[in-house]
C-alpha cells in the first residue's frame, strides 16, 4: 500500500480498474488519499480543490450511492412497501457490501495513508475501504457528471441489488427486538453510548441495548446503528434463549 502521492502510472491503473477514465487525475487521487496520510504531511496542505484528504468526497459519494440504490430499488421493486426498501436498501449500502467491492476493484493497493495506518493493516481496513468507494463514486460524479457517477454506482453494485430484489426481505435486527418487546407487553429498547475508541476516521461505538432498567447486551461497529444492531441481535437471542428466566447480561 502506498505512503506517498500515487504517480501517473498508479492512477492510470487505478482508471483501468474502475474502467472510468478521469478528465483531471487530481480528482482520482484525490479519492485514493486517506485522513491518515493528511495527518503525517500537514506541510503538503495548500488551499485548493484538490488537496487534502477523500473525506469530503466520501460525504458526497455516500449520498449518491444511496440515491442510486434506492432509485433501483424502487423502480425494481413496486410492490414493496416502504419499510421493506428500506431495509434491501441498508443490505446494498452497508460498509461491508462496500468494503466487498472495492476488494474486488483491489482499491486497497492505491489508497495512500499514513505509515502507521499502512502497518496496521488499514489497506484492508473494511471502513476505509468503504470510504474509499464512495469518494470514488463522489469522484466520478465531480470529474464526469450525474450521468456517469450513477453509471458507476450501478456497475459496481447492480448485483447485489439484484441478489437484495431477489432474497427475503431479512428484518433489522432493532425492529425484531422491539417487535417481540411488544409482543410480549414490553416497553420498547433504549440504547446507551458506552464507549468510543481508535482514531480520527477509525472510529469504533459500543453500545449497550437497556431493557427496563437492566443493561442487555453491548455490540460494536464503526458507526452507532452499527453497533446497537449488534447489541440487539444478541439481545434478542438471548431472550429467545431465556423466555422463562427473562434477560440476563451479556457483552
């Protein structure tokens, strides 16, 4: 992985990969650079459109892709009530669909970062390999427009929305937690930060899902839903597990 400015010929192989060609490649290096390498060189930091690190590209990417997939799903799938969309929805724009993607493109071996994000694996990092795609797509959408950016989105993930179109609506795990609360004449869930750890950019939440007064179960993940619907699954199994004796603690 590299820990320095990606030179023309990385880029041009990074365009063969993506198969988009970019009218200005400052713009795809841009995508390709992590906070990390930012954080190692401020002196490399000048004002411009095209320096820094793909954070900001991420944030747009990350807003297309959702459009795009749900703009699929909604075309593909006309019978499916809104919850439903919502739920094949979070299927195709999880973080590990993603990081799945961008294995298969191989953007971890272009994605420049700090050396001590390189050493500690983060080229094969699935939250920055997720970042990395959608300040890809955000990319695409700056240097070549609306049209090709949804181009992208949909060759790259048209698949698994069509394995999301074609598989059982699976259920989140909060909404089947809260689901059996009720039907079991229980007031619903709450869920409490317990911690927050690793760096900028790297961030890991726990969380604790609370039944009643009593603390259930914890989960982790680099976003919060993530990890209350870790919390929640574990909670719901042991309630299934324990219908007799009620919750008990578990991390």
């Amino acid at each position: 992985m590299p820990t320095t400015p990606l030179g023309p010929e990385q880029l041009d192989a990074a365009e063969a990969a993506l198969t988009v060609k970019f009218n200005d490649q400052n713009v795809l290096a841009l995508a390709l650079t992590h906070q990390s390498y930012v954080n190692e060189h401020p002196p490399e930091q000048k004002s411009g459109s095209y320096v820094g690190s793909n954070e900001r590209l991420e944030f747009l990417g990350d807003s297309i892709v959702g459009m795009v997939i749900a703009d699929r799903l909604f075309t593909g799938a006309p019978e499916l009530p809104e919850g439903d969309l919502t739920v094949r929805r979070s299927q195709v724009v999880r973080k590990e669909t993603l990081a799945l993607v961008a294995r298969t493109i191989g953007l971890g071996q272009w994605l420049v970062m700090g050396k001590g994000e390189a050493t500690a694996g983060g080229a094969d990092r699935s939250s920055n390999l997720a970042d990395a795609f959608e300040a890809i797509v955000g990319a695409v959408y700056v240097d070549r427009g609306s049209r090709q950016a949804n181009s992208f989105v949909n060759r790259w993930l048209g698949e698994h929305v069509d394995e999301a179109l074609r598989a059982e609506t699976r259920k989140d795990p909060k909404s089947l937690l809260q689901e059996h609360l009720q039907a079991n004449g229980r007031k619903p869930p709450e869920y409490h930060l317990v911690s927050e750890s690793g760096l900028p950019g790297d961030i890991v939440f726990t969380m604790e899902v609370v039944i009643g007064s009593e603390p259930v179960a914890s989960g982790s993940g680099s976003r919060k839903i993530d990890a209350e619907r870790e919390a929640a699954s574990k909670a719901l199994a042991l309630l299934m597990s324990n219908t007799n004796t009620g919750p008990q603690s578990s991390s």
